[in-house]
C-alpha cells in the first residue's frame, strides 16, 4: 500500500472482456496523512507555551519542579514537560473570623492582607508548598487569624471602633514577625468590618450622644471666655492709653515749666549783670504819659531821665 498517495489504481474487465483501469481514493493513505499531520500538528504546538505578565512559569520535568521562567513565549519538550503559572502580582486575603475583646465582647469582622510573592523565590515556594493555595490554606490564612484574634483581644470594643489604625498596626506587627523567612512580602493590613452585639452599638451611640453635647456646652463656654477676656483687653488698653496720655501731658507741662524757669533764670542773670536792660524794658512799656507827683494838692509834672534823654 501507497501511503503517501491519495489515489490507487484498480484493473477491472468490463462486459466486453476488456481491461480496463481506474483510480480510486486511497483511504488508508489519506487516513494515515491526516493522524500524522495531526501528531505533528499537536507536537509542534506543544512545544510552544506563554506565561502571562504578572505571573512567573514554573516548569516540571515529570512532574519534578526544575526552574522558572518569565513573562512571554518560551518552547518545552512535548510530553515531558509542563508548566504551572505562579502570580507575583498583589494578592489579598481576606479572614473572617469570630473574636473577644478585652472586656470579653465578642465581635465578628473581617481582617484582610495585601501580600505578594519573591519573584526570585516562585519556585522555592512552589518545591515547598505545592503552589498558592496550598501556601495560603496552610501557612498565610492561620497566620492571620491568630495575629487578628491575639491583637483584637487586647483592646475594648470601644478602642477598636475610634482608634482601629492601632489595632491594623498591631495585627500587621505580629503577622509581619510571624511570616519571617517565608518567600513572600507582605504590603498592608486591614480590618475591613467590625460587627458588635446591638445592645453594645446603642450604649456606644447614647455615650458619644452625651460626649457631644458636654463639648457643644464647653465650646460654648469657651467662646463666652474668649469674649469676657476681650472685653477686658480693650478696658485695659483703653486705660493704658488715657494713663499714657495723661503722662504725656505731665511731661509736657513739665518740660514747659522749666523752660520757662530756665527763661526766667536766665533773664535775671541777664538784667544783674547789665542794669540798661531794665531801662530798655521800661522804655518799651512806657505808653508816652509823663509821671506827676502830688505836693499839698498840686500836680508837678516831673521830667524823668527818659525825657532827657
């Protein structure tokens, strides 16, 4: 049999007892083609495989983890090896868990962890653990849960409700000391939901009800401060400006005071030591009438030395 052609020749006699020749299909040639091109065909293909971005290739030899590869086309030998993809991109987990706080109240929440894996340590992770949900169902989610349920029990219901970054910080401190020396980073910690029993809810919301109507009166209060005090500022600054003033005064009449003494003194001094000053300042007082004086009745008019002169 002709296995690579498509067609067969077959001699027959016809009614006329001549023989004659006629090509027909050759099946099982055209049957063999097609499985080879088929084997071929899955052969070549299966040689070729892509990792996608955000993940690293780890290839098995038998099923035995040997390397890993990055993102793109790589080639593989057919029927001996394969390959499993491992994410390095973020990953989050989520824990919802049942715990106590520090006064015995038990709250349900959901405590969360961002985390990647070592890109260089994939297929350390893989050798070890068998891929990421094994990693995570036996290594990271108990981690979590017990950092979550020591952290939570430390605190009241109360703290973790108004200060909740102290308790994530907490939870993050232990699940980053218990994670040490596993090939993974972990990025951030977060308590997504606190449910408390509602009776708790309802005594919380009466005591902050009452916290915020003591601060509305105390703001009130305050404000009625800062305005008495004002009201005293400007009265003191009023006074401190009529006592300035008032001193100013004084200084100024003071000043004034001795100068004019100082004048005084000085024109004195002056009028002692040159006695033409006097009949100068006569002179300029006098208003041009001669002086009299009287004898037994009579006027005589006396001739002053200004006259003479």
């Amino acid at each position: 049999m002709n296995l690579f052609s498509w067609t067969k020749e077959k001699t027959f006699t016809n009614r006329r007892g001549e023989d004659k020749t006629r090509k027909l299909p050759n099946f099982g040639a055209i049957a063999f083609q097609t499985v080879t091109a088929i084997v071929l065909t899955i052969t070549i293909f299966g040689t070729i495989y892509t990792v996608e971005e955000g993940h690293v290739g780890v290839v098995k030899h038998f099923s035995e983890a040997k390397m890993q590869v990055s993102p793109g086309l790589h080639f593989k030998i057919p029927l001996v090896e394969t390959v499993e993809e491992i994410e390095v991109r973020a990953r989050k987990n989520v824990e919802k868990l049942s715990a106590a706080t520090a006064e015995q109240m038990p709250v349900t929440t959901e405590v969360s962890v961002n985390w990647t894996v070592e890109v260089t340590q994939a297929l350390d992770l893989y050798k070890r653990y068998g891929g990421l949900q094994q990693f995570e169902n036996r290594i990271l989610d108990p981690r979590l849960r017990s950092a979550s349920k020591t952290a939570i029990s430390k605190y009241t219901a109360e703290a973790l409700i108004k200060d909740r970054q102290v308790a994530i910080a907490d939870i993050a401190t232990r699940l980053t000391k218990a994670m040490e020396g596993f090939p993974v980073t972990l990025d951030s910690v977060q308590i997504e939901n606190i449910a408390l029993p509602p009776a708790y809810l309802k005594s919380i919301e009466a005591k902050q009800t009452a916290k915020n109507l003591a601060d509305a009166e105390q703001f009130k209060l305050d404000r009625q401060n800062l305005e008495a005090q004002r009201d005293v500022n400007i009265k003191k600054a009023t006074a401190q400006g009529i006592e300035l003033v008032s001193i100013q005064k004084a200084a100024a009449i003071e000043r004034e005071g001795i100068a004019e003494a100082q004048a005084i003194k000085a024109k004195a001094a002056a009028l002692k030591s040159n006695p033409l000053i006097v009949q100068l300042t006569h002179e300029q007082q006098w208003n041009g009438s001669l002086l009299t004086t009287s004898f037994g009745g009579a006027n005589v008019l006396v001739e002053t030395d200004i006259l003479k002169k």
